[in-house]
C-alpha cells in the first residue's frame, strides 16, 4: 500500500504526515488492518526497539473535583461510587509508589483530582516526591495536578519531579462539549509551563467520547506541535454515574488504527496506551504493542486493570521486554536536547508544522464530514470501581 510507504518513509525521518494521510490511517478496513500495524510497528521499533515502558499510577486525592469534565468519574456531580479521599500522607503515597516500582515501572505518576494546586498542595507533593525518591533508587516521578499557576512548574522541577502530565484530550473545537469549568487554552498553558520549567512534559488524548476521525487527527496535530515526550492514549472507560456513560463507540480495530495515527504523527515520541486498553483492546492488546512504546502497569485512578503479572505475561508473550530502570527512554535526539527546538534538521521544529495548523485543514478536503462509528456492544463487566492500593488498606495491584 503505497499510503504505508510513505507513512513509514515520513516516520523514519520524523516527517509530520499529511492530515489526508492521517485520517486515511483511521479508515483503513479491516482487511488492511494488519498492513497499518506492520507499518507503524517498523517505526515503533526504528525508535524504541521492543522496549516496553512501564509507568505505575498513585491517586493522591481521589474524587471531589470542582471541574465538570463529562468523561470524569471524579467531576462535579458525579454519581460514580468511586473512592473519594483527600491527600495521601507521603509515606503511604511512598508505600503505594514502591508496590509499582516492584513490579517494574520506572515512572511513577502522581495524580490529584481538582482544578489545580494551591501553593500548599505543591509544598505536599514535593514532599511526597522527596520521599518516593528517597525510598526508590532511580524512579522517575511524574506530577499530574491539574492546571498550574505561575511559577509551580518550577517548584516541582525543584522539588524533583521529573515530568508535568496534562492531557488536550480531544480537539480545540469540540472542547467546549466535554468540558465547561476550563478551557483548551488552559490545557495548552499548562503544558507549556511545564515545558519553560525544564519538566518532561507529558501530554495525550481520550478517545471514544463521539468525537470524528478529524476531531482526532486535530488533537494529534495539536500534540505535535506542543511536542511533549510521551503522548498517552486514552479509551474511554464509560464509568456508570458519569454523562458519557452510554458513550461505547470503539472496537479493538478502531484503537489499533487510532494508535497507529499517533505513531505515525508522534513517531520519536513515547506513546503510552492508557486508561480504557483493557475494555476496548481487550485480547488485541499485544497486537497494540506493535505501536506503542508504554503502559501503564497494574489500575488507574478509580477503575482496575488487568493483574500486573498478566501485563508482566502479556510483554513476554508478545515478544517484547520491559525497559530496565537503567535504560533512557526516548531517543538520543530528544533524550540530549528535548523540548521544543530539538527537531529542526528534521524539518519538524516546533511551532511550524507548515500546512498542519488547525482550522486550515488544506487538501484533506473532508473537515468535519465522517461521524464517530456505532458499537452495538457494550461491555460493562468490564469496567470495576478501584478498592483496592492507594486511599485503602488493601493491596495494590502492580
């Protein structure tokens, strides 16, 4: 297929791809769909080897958020029967951290629920950081807070935090239908704050909220020009008790061939399958790590994963290794320079992206026009509430 021809050539030399050769990622048939996967994979692997990253999530403080983001069991007014506490104490957050760490991650992501942090709460979570490094020799500590304030980028980067994640999550121009509390804008600023303090910065999507293939090749491109390191890739997990919880729009195919637009536009950069792998790839997700480069290992903020052993299994299965503690994830180019300016001699410098810009969509000639597919099946024995790990006495799952 000469489209995968070129999508691998462009990949090969960091290339931005075509918005027509995006979304023509994205309806591909089934019949090719293995054909895509190849074709994204030679990249993945020009990249990052077989290498598997694993990344280990601790929810701070759980529930209760002021923000009314429609796919957020957490939001204003959520009748999700989630775990609601406020800030686990640092030595708890510490104990939660090391259970991931035992079981292989090498990025621990620290999240708390709320429109953003006071200056109180980032003195907290420096300090949760200090102790999680100091009991865990080589950990990177990724913060997700919400929106920062000026000036606390910089604090966490003081404070040791190696990376600031803050997801677009879908397109600037149907922002305003997910969420009314805050802005795209917003979500950009922070990204790139944590970009100014020196912070890897960390940034990605929800898909299956009804958006179009063109609403995903927006944020993509947004996310591209943003240039952060890693780009998680969420599925939406339809929690009961949220407004988009009637919202199953994705089969395994439709997440391989969203992940493989992503390679192919983001592709020296670490793409993490996220919340949701389990629900919507369920037995296709080796085949996904054929495309990304990262997961998160064990449950996810309020709902539960596979059993860490089984993700463990599924890597070895697939042929694929986890990426030791030792091991520098990103390639030397991004690894030595990173951030935005690291890209110019391969025409990719950040802000330009000539012909990619939003709204102009120029020569895809299809802006707006194809609607997100219906699934007849829905899946709810797949998604459980988190009881277990961080904010309860038992055991968590790493």
């Amino acid at each position: 297929m000469d489209l995968l021809n070129t999508l691998v050539d462009k990949g090969l030399r960091r290339e931005l791809p075509t918005r027509a050769e995006a979304l023509a990622v994205l309806s591909t048939s089934d019949d090719d769909l293995l054909d895509v996967v190849a074709a994204a994979g030679k990249v993945r692997r020009h990249w990052f080897g077989r290498r598997v990253k694993l990344n280990y999530l601790v929810n701070l403080k759980s529930g209760l958020c002021p923000e009314d983001c429609s796919y957020c069991s957490q939001r204003l007014g959520s009748k999700a029967d989630i775990l609601k506490y406020t800030w686990l104490k640092p030595d708890d957050a510490s104990k939660a951290a090391a259970a991931g760490v035992a079981g292989g991650a090498k990025r621990v992501c620290l999240v708390a629920s709320g429109r953003g942090p006071t200056d109180r709460d980032v003195d907290r979570v420096a300090g949760t950081i200090k102790a999680i490094k100091d009991q865990n020799e080589g950990v990177e500590v990724c913060a997700c807070l919400g929106l920062l304030s000026d000036g606390q980028a910089d604090r966490l980067r003081e404070a040791g935090a190696d990376a600031y994640n803050h997801n677009l999550n879908t397109s600037e121009g149907t922002y305003g239908d997910i969420t009314t509390t805050h802005t795209y804008a917003d979500r950009v600023d922070t990204v790139q704050k944590a970009h100014a303090a020196g912070l890897s910065a960390c940034s990605g999507l929800i898909a299956g909220m009804g958006e179009t293939d063109e609403d995903l090749v927006d944020v993509v491109f947004s996310l591209r020009e943003l240039d952060p390191d890693s780009v998680p890739v969420n599925f939406l997990i339809p929690m009961e008790g949220t407004p988009l919880a009637a919202e199953w729009h994705l089969t395994p195919q439709r997440c391989l061939r969203i992940l493989a637009m992503v390679r192919f536009v983001c592709p020296d950069v670490e793409v993490r399958i996220a919340g949701g792998r389990e629900v919507h790839l369920r037995t296709m997700q080796p085949l996904a790590l054929n495309l990304a480069n990262s997961i998160f290992l064990g449950d996810y903020l309020t709902s539960e994963g596979q059993a860490g052993h089984t993700d463990l299994e599924m890597i070895a299965d697939a042929g694929f290794e986890v990426e030791g503690a030792g091991e520098v994830t990103l390639p030397q180019h991004r690894a030595t320079v990173g951030g935005c300016g690291s890209h110019a001699e391969a025409g990719a410098g950040c802000g330009s992206h000539e012909g990619a810009g939003c709204g102009s969509h120029e020569g895809a000639g299809v802006c707006g026009s194809a609607p997100a597919p219906q699934v007849d099946e829905v899946r709810r024995d797949l998604v459980s509430v988190r009881r277990r790990g961080a904010g309860t006495d038992l055991a968590p799952n790493a």
